[in-house]
C-alpha cells in the first residue's frame, strides 16, 4: 500500500491536487451554482425563499433595454481599446526596440501608468475630466481651445472612459510587443535588406506575421480584461450621463449587490460569460485563419 | 551544534509564545467595535472616539466607504451573516429594507437600561424617523431636509432687481416663491460677472450626477407639484404612491412638470453640472461660482469657513425653504389647481446610527453613539465646529447661538439658518421620504432615468413613464399587499384589511 502510495505515477497528482480542489472550489463551483441560481427567482433582500422559474430571467434579459444598451457601450469600450492600445502599443514597441539616447528611462515611464490601482486611477481621471474646474479644459481654455464636457456628454463620455483606459494599458501591449520584437530572428530581416525590401515592407510583411501569435493572445487577453470594465465607470461616472457609460459588469454587480436579485444577476453573468466567450472564439479563430 | 540548535528552537518557542500572549491579553483587554461609516459622518469617530477609548477602554476599528457602496456592503454583510460590523451610520430612509428586514436590533431595551441624554430635546420629525413600526431601531445623528441657498449680494441688488423687472416684466421674490421665479432668476444671473470678481458666473446649480443622490434635487420639485395639503388621505399629503392601491403617482403631470423644471434648470448652471455630486455641489457654490443652489445644510456650515473649504462667500447667503408652485395637482379632479402651494420635505431623512441584531457588543455601541450625540457634542458637530455632515436636529441646536458663534458664524447668518432649517422640521405637514423596503431600488431607477432626462436622451413623459412601470414591478416583487401596509405606516395611516 505505501509502495503504491509512493509511486511516482501518483506523486505528480499529489502535487496537483491542492490546485485543482482550488480550482473546483473557487471557480467550477461557483459558476455551477450561478448556472442553477440563474434558473431561480431569488430576492436576497427579502428572504431565503427562491422559487423556480426555469428560463424566465433569460427571456427577461431579451426584454431587458437596460441590458441592451450597456452591451452596446461595453462592446464599443472594448472595440475601441484594443484597437488602440494594439495600434499604440505597436508603434511604441516599435520606437522603444531602436537604439537611442535614454531609451530605458522611457521604457520605464510608460510602464508607470500600469503599476497603478484601476479604482486610484479612475479618482485620478475624474479630478483631470471635471469639465469646470478639471486640469484638461483649464489647460483647453488657456490655449484658447473650447470647454469640452468630458464626462457630462453622452456622446463624449464613453469616449473618456476609453482614453482612460488606453493611457493605463497600452503600456501592457508595449511590453509584450517590446519583448517579441527583441526576440525576433534578426537573419530573416537581414535576408529581406538583401532583397532590397523597404521598412514598410519589412514590417507589414515580416514583423507583423511574425508577430501575430502574439498579438492573438494580446488581444484576447485586453479584450476579455476590457470586458470587465467597473472600476473607471464606477469612479468616473457613476455610469452617466444617462447611462451611457453603464458597463455590462456594473450592471451585473447592480443586480446582484444593490438590488440583491441574485437569480437576474446570475442569468446576466452567464449571458455575459458566453458573450466573452462567443466573441473569444470568434476573434481566435479568424486570426489564426489570418495567420494561415 | 545539536546543543545550539535545541536551544534556537526552544527560544523560537518561547518569543513566539510571548507575541502570542501579548496579542491574546490586548484582544481580551480591549473590546473593539467595528464602525461603519462614510465620509465625512466618519469624522465624528476621529473627533470623539479616541476621548471615548480612554473613558470606556473600548477601542474604535473605523471602517470608512464610500456612499454609493455602502447600502451594498452593509445588506451583504447582513445577507451573508458575515457579522463584519456592530454600528453602522446610514440613511434614515433605509429603516424599510434595514428594520423592515429584521436585521436590527430593537433599541428600546438599551434605551431603558442605558438611558438617552435628553430625549425629549429631539425634534418630533427625527424621533419619527429613527422608528419603525412603533420601535425604535437606530439613534438620531442629524436633521436633514434641503434648504434653498441664495446669493443675498447678487438677488438683493437693487440694480439687478431692477435690471431683471425690465427684462421680465415682474419683480421676483426674495427668496424666491416658485421654481419658475428660480428658473428665470438663474437664467438672469447665468454667464456674466455679477459680482465682479472677473470671473464668469452661473445661475443655478445641484446634485445633478448619477449614483450620487440625484433624485433628492427632483423629489424637491415633484413634491410642489404633487402634494395636496391636508389630512393624509388618498389625495392629500402623499408624493410617491397611491396609499389605497399603491400605484406609483410618477407618472402624473405633477412629476413630469417637475421632471421638466429640473432639466431647464440645467441649461443655467454650470458647463460641468451633470458631474455634481454633493461634494462639487457644496464646494463650487461656497467658491462663489452660482446665484442659487438647493442642498442639505452642509453648505451654510461650509459658507462660514473659509480657511477649511475655500469660502469666498461668508455673510454673502440667503437661506431659506424650498420654493413652492403656483400649480398643484389634482388628482381627484385630474386637473391642476391654481393656487400656490409649498411643501417641506424631509430629504433622507438624516443620518442615523444602528446597531445590526449581530453586533458583538451592542451595549458599548449604543452607549458610543449617546456619548457622541449628547447636546453639548452635537450641537459642536452640526455647527461645523468639528463638522461630520450633520445638521440640526435637537431643540438645543436652535438656541445655543453661542457654540454657532464659537463655531464661527455671524449671529446674523446663524440666525437666518436657523430659523430656515426649524421652520422645515416644524412643518406638521412636511413630506417624509420613501421608507419602505426596496427603497434603494426604487430610487435608483429614479436616478438613472432622471440621469437621461437631464442629459437631453430622454423626455420626462417617457422617463416618468418607464420609471413607474419599473416600480410597479419592484413592488411586485416585494410584495404589493406588504409594501402598500408598510408605505401607508410611513405616512400614518392604518394598514388596510
């Protein structure tokens, strides 16, 4: 029995099996039981009673304009910051990979943004958005420009949110991008200098193949982080002006931990949970297809 | 080497051992109690909690949050029996989801066995609003009700008075008397340097921003259009719903004239307006930037000191109540009445403190809050001496004009606060606020829909529309038969059979 217990077959999962009973607790477990709430009518608030209403909270989110409308903020957020922190960081990565004159003190400037709390950060923001007496228009105003109303037009704010967001993260993009330029074969580039290949031609038909793996997983991960969005909602807006800068995430957290409808609010996490999904696969799949 | 080691293990021991005695004998020694409180309501723990450690030898663990959390943490925790907190400072407001919950502890029992520094000193309007079905369920810390602030050196001006009149065609009120006066006083001063500080000024300005106590700026002007003055009946003194059948009453003209005051009114703040929260409201209007502004009492306290919050315009604000209509609606009739009408309401309905039925220790608690609310340290607290966002609330306050000057307040200014803020809590027939359970869902739909109204996305038709519907199902959801009960108490009247 000790012999058996001292395999070395078995060993591998002694030292597995503490992450898995993690795993199976902190994560399979409570998306088991959201799956089951969602089914449910739960109103926290009043009591322990939950009645069975099978799909009704999914049909309810069909019928649901509030959601809606924040699914289409959330996917424009996310749209617009992977776009732009890719295309920025991109370029970035790409200034920062030539050698010049403290080139590793700007490396570290542009990781500072990042270091910082998102909740700090949108504090930070709200106080530099304020339309009267914020830094940003008093600096606006100075240099003769007009009063723009940051974050109290409903056009405008959901394009604050996303220029928050891409001053803190493109730095990540940067420093992926950074450290797969610098691992990049130089001989294949070499080899393209010899055909007479221009600097455009070289990046659009060497670096950026050669760097799509990345970029796939890049942009995977800033999008599914992007789709979480709270903390600059939260603190910049409230989620006005007339709830166009309501993520999918505050929403979810409005439900469940303000109005306590723990059976509405669990539907609307697993709707969002394939939407994410959904959108992950689809974005994975056409890129490698790219790749190809 | 074996020696040394033996003895490296033993000492371990024993320092280990040692640190651990020294905590365990700390935790026994001292009882702490874990206080639950926003910004600045906290304050009053650092003013007065380390006098009272000393005195009780019980140690003060503040937990501070912001407001928008706090309804989601405090039910969390109640919901989850986490038994985080054993005093907690909220809304009154929230007694339908709080005491209606059962999640309270009764205070009456330690009131009897602990004893209440001069109850019979607490205005009638806040010992109605720390009970709930007849107990008492939490100790009162503050008076609140929305005054109406103006710039006395802009709207008493003979030449603007008269400049205005030109322009008009009549001669406003000061303070003014409808929100239609207000709308044209603050389209008169919006824009231009009325007090020649070489700065551009603004007409109005208010709680505009969403999750930030918005729907109180509306409720001010709703409750001049809907409430019909008498006996509490069906048709009179009522605001939010019917208390024979509990529809909600949001989506009658009352509401909707009110609705559309309110998003005029934003075209004559500032740019920045609609990201007010109280916070922007209070210090922009003390810096001198608005004509006229509507809020708690925290700005009179913040007017008279400019060291602390920048005040430009000490001895320069008019207080008064809130303005009235010239229309009110009928809807036994289904039609306005033309006739003028004012109407107090008591907006949140104070902060008060109470003690979750889990609380480890509630004798300590509830002997903490009676020492920091006594009548000497509150009337200090709500004349900004050592200011924690309380406003007057016992008989006292209105008459130590001593400690308002102390505090720093010209006797003339305190004395025109004053009288604003006791003619409000006097009103036999000042509206209370929503006290039934859900009443932070209710107004949060409240809130955002309001938010689209005044950001020009919505007409107050469609919102006032929606947002009933919205109600409808929330009370639905709670239950119509309880909610109508428990909306019908708050009002004084007899549950239905």
């Amino acid at each position: 029995m000790l012999e058996k217990i001292k395999s070395k077959s078995l060993i591998k999962w002694y030292f597995i099996l503490p992450t898995i009973i993690f795993f199976l607790i902190m994560v399979i477990f409570p998306m088991i039981w959201a799956l089951r709430l969602s089914f449910f009518n739960w109103h926290a608030i009043i009591g322990p009673r939950m009645d069975f209403i099978g799909l009704g909270n999914f049909y309810n989110i069909l019928k649901d304009e509030r959601f809606w409308g924040d699914l289409q903020f959330t996917l424009f957020y996310v749209g617009m910051v992977v776009i732009i922190e890719l295309s920025l960081g991109l370029g970035l990565a790409s200034l920062l990979n030539r050698k010049f004159r403290f080139r590793n003190f700007f490396r570290i400037i542009y990781l500072l943004p990042m270091t910082a709390p998102p909740i700090a950060v949108a504090a930070l923001w709200r106080m530099l958005l304020q339309p009267d007496e914020g830094v940003i228009n008093k600096l606006l105003v100075a240099v003769g420009l007009p009063l723009v109303k940051w974050t109290t037009d409903p056009s405008i704010a959901p394009i604050s949110l996303v220029i928050v967001d891409v001053w803190q993260w493109t730095p990540f993009m940067l420093l992926a991008l950074l450290a797969a330029l610098q691992s990049m074969p130089q001989d294949i580039y070499d080899a393209a200098a010899v055909d007479g290949a221009s600097r455009g031609q070289t990046f659009l038909h060497i670096t950026i193949p050669l760097l799509s793996p990345i970029i796939t997983t890049l942009v995977l991960l800033r999008a599914i982080d992007a789709f979480k969005l709270f903390e600059y909602t939260y603190g910049i807006t409230g989620g006005g002006p007339a709830g166009k800068t309501e993520s999918l995430s505050y929403y979810i957290y409005s439900q469940g931990l303000s109005y306590f409808n723990m059976g509405y609010a669990s539907a609307l996490s697993w709707v969002f949970l394939l939407i994410v999904l959904g959108i992950s696969l689809f974005v994975l799949k056409s890129m490698r297809k790219e790749m190809r | 080497m074996k020696k040394k080691s033996k003895k490296r293990v033993v000492s371990l021991i024993i320092m280990v051992g040692i640190i651990i005695g020294i905590f365990s004998f700390s935790a026994i020694a001292k009882t702490t109690l874990n206080v639950l409180a926003t910004k600045p309501q906290s304050t009053v723990i650092d003013n007065f909690g380390p006098q009272w450690e000393k005195v009780s030898g019980v140690k003060i663990n503040k937990i501070e949050i912001p407001y928008p959390v706090l309804f989601d943490k405090v039910m969390t925790d109640f919901i989850t029996g986490t038994r985080a907190y054993d005093l907690i400072c909220v809304p009154a407001d929230w007694m339908g989801d709080l005491a209606g919950g059962g999640w309270l502890m009764p205070l009456d029992k330690l009131k009897n066995e602990y004893g209440y520094p001069e109850w019979k000193d607490v205005t009638p309007a806040i010992q109605k609003v720390v009970k709930w079905a007849g107990k008492m369920y939490a100790l009162p810390f503050d008076g609140d009700c929305h005054n109406f602030y103006y710039r006395k050196d802009a709207l008493e001006n003979p030449k603007y008075q008269a400049k205005f009149e030109k322009e008009y065609g009549y001669r406003y009120n000061v303070p003014p008397k409808t929100w239609k006066e207000v709308r044209d006083i603050a389209k008169f001063f919006n824009g231009w340097d009325w007090d020649n500080d070489g700065e551009i000024e603004h007409g109005i300005e208010f709680i505009a921003k969403r999750k930030t106590q918005a729907q109180w700026s509306l409720i001010d002007l709703a409750a001049q259009y809907t409430v019909l003055h008498g006996k509490t009946d069906k048709y009179h003194g009522v605001l939010f719903f019917d208390p024979e059948t509990m529809e909600p009453l949001i989506n009658t003209p009352g509401w909707i004239e009110a609705m559309k005051m309110l998003h005029e009114l934003t075209k004559y703040g500032p740019p920045g307006l609609l990201s007010y929260g109280y916070s922007e409201n209070r210090i922009t209007f003390v810096k001198g930037t608005c004509a006229m502004v509507f809020d708690w009492g925290d700005i009179g306290v913040m007017e008279q000191n400019p060291k602390k919050y920048g005040s430009t315009v000490k001895g320069l604000v008019g207080y008064s109540p809130l303005p009235g209509a010239k229309k009110v609606w009928d809807r036994k009739e289904n039609k306005w009445l033309s006739k003028y009408s004012q109407t107090n309401f008591l907006d949140f309905g104070g902060w008060v403190w109470v003690i979750p039925k889990t609380s480890k220790d509630p004798g300590q608690a509830y002997k903490f809050i009676t020492y920091v609310t006594n009548p000497k340290r509150s009337l200090q607290e709500v004349t900004g001496e050592v200011y924690c966002g309380a406003n007057p609330w016992r008989f006292s306050h209105f008459t130590g004009l001593d400690e308002w000057i102390k505090a720093g307040w010209s006797k003339k200014s305190a004395t025109a606060y004053l009288k604003a803020i006791r003619s409000i809590l006097n009103d036999p027939e000042a509206a209370l606020d929503l006290r039934i359970p859900g009443s932070n869902e209710y107004y949060d739909y409240l809130d955002l829909y309001l938010s689209k109204v005044l950001a020009g996305k919505m007409s107050a038709e469609n919102a006032c529309k929606k947002i009933s519907e919205i109600w409808e199902n929330i009370t639905k959801k709670y239950g119509k038969k309880r909610q109508l009960n428990i909306y019908r108490e708050s009002l004084g009247l007899k549950p239905l059979e």
